[in-house]
C-alpha cells in the first residue's frame, strides 16, 4: 500500500469541461486510495454541476492570490501542475522555507495534455531542473498520460468496470425520458462537441436517411453541443422523418459515464471525454481540440494510427475534424460506408481497444509508484 501523502494539485481552467473534469478525477482517485489531496483551481464554477457532492478527501481550494502568504499551510509532499500551469511562487516559497527547516524536497510533476505522438514515450518520466526562483536547484518530472505502456497510462478507477457492468440503461435512459422500448429500435449517439463545420451537413444527411438504416435519436449535452443544433433543429425535443434530437440538462461526472455507456455511437471532444468513451467500449468519434495552424489533425492521425481505427471510422473521424465542410461526395461515400456491418464493426473495434488499454497500468497507480520511487 503507498504511504499516504499530501498531494497540492494545480490547475487553471482553459476549458471547464476538460482541464477541470481530468483534474477533478485525478483528485478524486487519489484521495479514495488514501491520499489527502488539495485541488487549486482558478474557476470552479463549472464542479456545481460536474461533481455537486464533492468528494471525501479532496479541499477544493482557491488559486492562490497574488501576494498571498502561506505561512499557516503546510505545503504537499507532491505538488502537480496539471497542463503546464505555473505553480505560484509564494507557494513554492513556502515549500522552499519547509525543505531548509528539515522536511525532504516535495516532489514535483508537471502533468501534460494526453497525446499519442511519438514524444510522449521519449519525454515521459524525464527530469527538468529549476532554474530560478526560490526552488532553483531542485527537480520537476515530465509526467504524460498515453495508450501505451511507455507512457504514464489513463485515469482509470479500481470500481470503474464493476460499476459498467452493474449499469441499468433501461432505468437510466427513463431517467432523461427517454423510453428504452422506443430507443430500441434507433441509433443513439452521443453529441459533446464544439462546433464543427461537418455539423449541419451531418445532421441534414441523418435527417434525410437516418444511420445504418435506422432513424438516430441525437442525445446532446447542455453547452456548446445544444447551442450548436438549436441553430440547426430548433425546439426543444424536434423531430424530423429519420432524426431526433433530445437535448439533456447539465450531466454530473457520473451521468456522463451513463450516457455514453447507454449510447451506440458517442462523439465527444478534448481529453477528459475520450478517456471515458475509451472505457466505454463504444463507437466514438473524437473532435480534438482545435487549432489555428490545424496542427491538432497531426495529434489526430498520430491517436488513429494508435489505436487502429477501422477505415469507415477513420473517414468520420477525419470529416469531424475537418476545417471546412465536407463535399456532398464525401457524404455520400461516408453513407455507403456506414452501413449496418459497420457499427457492428466498429463496437468490436471498441471493446477490443479497453481490453488492451485495461492490461496497461492507470494513471493514478504509475503516480504513486513514480513518487515512492523518486520521494
């Protein structure tokens, strides 16, 4: 069993749902195998609705203000920065002061974004020494997430497949009135997306001929996702003659993991999303996080080529992502490649890549043997 430690988790929020939601699991699953851990966080505004319960073990605490003393705290035994974030210098001060009066140096990890390039095996778990500030001299560690067993694995929890398997998507979906028997006979998909270009025509191609021969009913979360198909279908729950959409109020941690077990085909976007469509064992279609020199399609190719997409999934993926909307040919190769063979193809694909990430170590257990082996 590790020692139980004081972990100082350090995250500024760029996007509520993704640096905050990896950064909330992340605490929780330290604290419930016996850490006691202090989130920091610049917003967390977004926890109301993401984590209403909070979780025992886990302050939430405020970013520290500027010129704020920490005189009455004792700085952690492991301090991380989560997605880069520079830990307040005050802070390290502190931890500074702790270290000259006795206390072992804390250790120090700078926790990256989730990718599947060749770097992350090469940089993961290496050294980068302080050059300044009251903390020059001492060490921080690159520590990056990955699908591979060189990397520093996914966030993972000991319950999470017990509580899969327990899963009663019939009660779950009349949760969210949505009747089970009608649901049967559709294809459910997921939405939790930015706004990609391939959005309207996607949606008017499911409208006209449904998906694999069925009529889709478009389960769509609060936010960007449901601001997005108003401006497509309006109304709160509108119908056409192969598509629905059903829009869905704010989803906890929790009932995000329902939803996308209870879906057939689960689009979702950024970090903390893909990790749970992974253990999902679902279809998904990832949209990455945008960016201006479009150099997120390259993360793109490099997560496809890693996990070894079938083709016609490979073909949405890439129109999803595309910078501008796809061409009425592309469409329609798409619909001649979705047919019913292919869901079916892709869930094998699906259930296939958790059984092989599940045989890796998670994220939280490569933590804790990392800071025993370097404390």
């Amino acid at each position: 069993m590790n020692r139980r430690r004081q972990w100082d988790i350090f995250c500024k929020v760029i996007d509520n749902y993704g640096d905050l939601g990896v950064a909330w699991r992340l605490a929780k699953d330290l604290a419930t195998r016996g850490q006691a851990v202090r989130l920091w966080v610049d917003d967390a505004s977004a926890l109301a609705w993401m984590a209403p319960g909070g979780a025992l073990g886990v302050d939430l605490m405020a970013w520290p203000a500027p010129g704020q003393s920490f005189e009455q705290l004792t700085s952690g035994d492991v301090l991380v920065e989560a997605f880069g974030c520079d830990i307040p210098e005050a802070f390290i001060a502190q931890a500074w002061q702790r270290h000259a009066a006795g206390a072992a140096p804390p250790c120090w990890i700078n926790l990256e974004y989730l990718s599947a390039e060749t770097y992350v095996e090469r940089c993961h778990g290496l050294p980068s020494p302080v050059l300044g500030g009251p903390a020059a001299g001492w060490q921080k560690w690159f520590f990056y997430p990955g699908f591979t067993p060189a990397t520093g694995g996914l966030l993972r929890e000991p319950d999470l497949s017990g509580r899969q398997l327990t899963f009663d998507r019939r009660a779950w979906l009349l949760s969210q009135q949505i009747s089970a028997d009608s649901a049967a006979n559709e294809v459910l998909v997921s939405l939790f997306c930015y706004e990609p270009p391939a959005l309207a025509p996607l949606l008017a191609q499911w409208a006209r001929a449904g998906l694999a021969g069925r009529t889709v009913r478009l389960l769509v979360t609060a936010g960007r996702a449901a601001a997005a198909v108003r401006q497509l279908i309006p109304g709160t729950q509108s119908t056409s003659s192969r598509l629905t959409a059903h829009y869905l109020p704010w989803l906890s941690q929790t009932d995000f993991d329902h939803l996308l077990w209870a879906s057939d085909l689960n689009f979702v976007r950024g970090e903390d999303s893909l990790v749970r469509a992974l253990w999902a064992a679902k279809p998904l279609i990832w949209q990455i996080y945008p960016q201006d020199d479009n150099a997120h399609l390259l993360k793109l190719d490099a997560f496809l080529s890693q996990i070894g997409t079938p083709d016609s999934q490979e073909k949405l993926h890439q129109l999803w992502n595309a910078p501008a909307p796809p061409s009425a040919s592309a469409l329609e190769d798409l619909d001649q490649a979705l047919g019913p063979a292919a869901l079916g193809q892709w869930t094998d694909h699906a259930l296939a890549l958790r059984t092989a990430l599940e045989r890796q170590q998670d994220l939280s257990t490569q933590l804790l043997q990392f800071v025993d082996k370097k404390s």
